[in-house]
C-alpha cells in the first residue's frame, strides 16, 4: 500500500509541474488551483509514505526519478517539447541510479 502512496504523490507532483507549465508563469490564472492543490497532495502522500516505514532515500529517489521522468514524457505528449535520445539517456541512468540505491539499501 505505501507503494501505491508513493505513485500518487509521484503523479500528483507531475499534475501540478505539468499544469504550471500550462498556467504560461502564472499568466492563467485557471491554473493555480491545481498547482496549488497537486504539489500540497504530492508533499502530504510522500510525508504518508515516510511515515509508514518507506526509507527517505528510496522514497525521494523514486519520487524524484519518476517525476523527471513522466515529466519529460507528459510534456513531450500535452507541450510538444523535446524529447531527444540524450534525454532518453539520462531518464535511464536516473533510474539504474534510484535502483542502485534501493539495493544498497535492500543489502544493508
């Protein structure tokens, strides 16, 4: 169950990363609720997810990982923005880095 915490604060931090680029600065005002109330659920899901034994560590890296990630991806899809092979690149290298994390962690 703290897994699936974790992805929804994982989803709700890109909601609100996504919509504060749709919101252009702040510009459109529409856009400030769900900003305001993605990045408050995603930081509440991921003090949740800490608070039942998730180690900061991991929690964060998956957060952070993830979040680049389908950012990069969701902006590409709704944005239009780049999204190179050197980009691709990188969001794996996140990943085997979180991974490497986890099993230091999982080992220790």
């Amino acid at each position: 169950m703290t897994w699936l915490i974790l992805a929804g604060a994982v989803l709700a931090e890109v909601t609100a990363t996504l919509s504060l680029r749709a919101s252009e600065g702040l510009r459109k005002k529409a856009w400030i609720a769900p900003i305001a109330a993605g990045y408050a659920l995603a930081f509440g899901l991921l003090a949740v997810a800490l608070a039942a034994g998730v180690p900061v560590g991991i929690a964060y890296g998956i957060w952070a990982a993830c979040g680049v990630a389908l950012t990069a991806v969701g902006a590409r899809v709704f944005f239009k923005e780049a999204l190179t092979r050197r980009m691709g690149v990188g969001i794996v290298l996140i990943a085997v880095g979180v991974l490497i994390i986890e099993l230091g962690v999982v080992s220790h």
